[in-house]
C-alpha cells in the first residue's frame, strides 16, 4: 500500500480526465477515459456493469490510473494498484463526478447498473 | 491488422497527449504519456532505450494507445496493437514530434538511445 503524494492528489482532485488501464483475458492491456476523485490514498471512478473494465477488473482486479492537466501534460501521476468493486444501486459516485466534471447532474439512466471501482495505490509514480 | 478511423486519426494527427499502456514483467498494467503521430493506419512514439515502456514492449509487443482532445473528452479513440520497435539514431521522430507538440525543436541530448515504437493496430475503438 502506498501514500498518494500531494502532487498526485491535486491531479487528481481537479476535474482533469483520467485514463485507466486493465488486462484483457488474454493478457493484453486495454484502456479507456473515465471521471475519477480520491478518498484518501485511493482513488475513485465509476463504471456499469457489463463494461470490458468492468470485466477485466472482476477477474483481474490490478490495474493503472493515469492523469494529467492539459495544460501542463508534462507532469503526470500514475497509481499502480489494486481495484475493490462495490455496487453503487443509487448511482451515487457517477451523479457526484458528473457535479464535478460537468457542473450538471447525471441524471438517471434506467438499466444501467453502477458500481464503484476503488483503487489503492500499490505504487504512485509522478512524473516531472 | 485493423483500419484506423477518420475519427481516430483525426485525434491523433492533433497535438493531442495520448496514454501508453503496457505489461510489466508481472502482468500488471503500466502508463505513461507520450506524443503520437500515424503513419497510415500505423500509430507511432518514441521513446528511450531503458524506459520501461521499452523494456515492456521489448518482453511483449501488445500495448493499447488511447488519445482524447482534452476540450471534447467524450469521444476518444484506443488502439489496441503490436510495437514493433526500430532504432532512430538521428532522434528524428522525437524532433519531429516535438516540432508538432511545442512548436519547438527538441534539441540534442547526448546519451539518449531513441527508438521509434510503430504500432499495428488489430482492433480500433472509437468510442463516441
């Protein structure tokens, strides 16, 4: 387990996209973009149900969380770590990231069943 | 051996960051960012010889590549692939890439070993 530096947390703190990197079945890496915030040391993003990530990460929970500002891409944190994945029934996470990234509501999506994924930190890289 | 979308290689022809995802020794995932441009459905980073990412992709090619444009996150694009790795002793890809990204030459570093990473896409997501 490893601590998230200030400089990671800021990253990841502002409304900046993240990247998140999981392992396909057969071994490949696979990657997408998703709204993140911390808890802690951990860091926090929300998926459905069905996704590849999703799927990836129930069998295969190791995965890799990279930020960056756009403005300054030349700095950026990455969390090596470990996924924990809960339900989340009343789409909590995703209504207070889209508040975060949006400004505006997510709203309700009916179907879509959302659970939050938890990283902690294995290993924190920043990159200056 | 797939295409690369109009949409796809219009992010990528951007001086859009994009994120690197490789395998570790361990079969964890790794990232990092890295400047980008096509070559035909070919997408193309450089990086140094001793980086991780090269000694990842040196073990084992596959490696997935996502670029979005940071005003419009939503639509993204990942190319899942294989490197093939080739030597460029003048740095003449990182030159060119660093005239696309900054506007600037990058300059001489002595001590750098620069490969070219070329990577075949065999499945293209676009996702919208």
């Amino acid at each position: 387990m490893a601590e998230l530096p200030e400089r990671a947390h800021a990253l990841f703190d502002a409304p900046n996209h993240a990247t998140v990197a999981t392992i396909e079945p057969d071994g490949r890496p696979q990657s997408s973009v998703v709204w993140v915030r911390t808890d802690g040391d951990d860091v926090l993003f929300s998926t459905i149900k069905g996704r590849r990530k999703h799927a990836n990460l129930t069998r295969d929970p190791r995965v890799s969380v990279l930020v960056f500002d756009p403005a300054d891409p030349y700095t950026y944190a990455e969390v090596r770590g470990t996924a924990v994945i809960t339900d989340d029934p009343a789409a909590e996470l995703i209504e207070e990231l889209a508040l975060k990234y949006t400004g505006e509501s997510f709203g309700t999506r009916p179907g879509e069943e959302r659970v939050i994924v938890r990283v902690s930190p294995d290993r924190v890289v920043v990159y200056d």
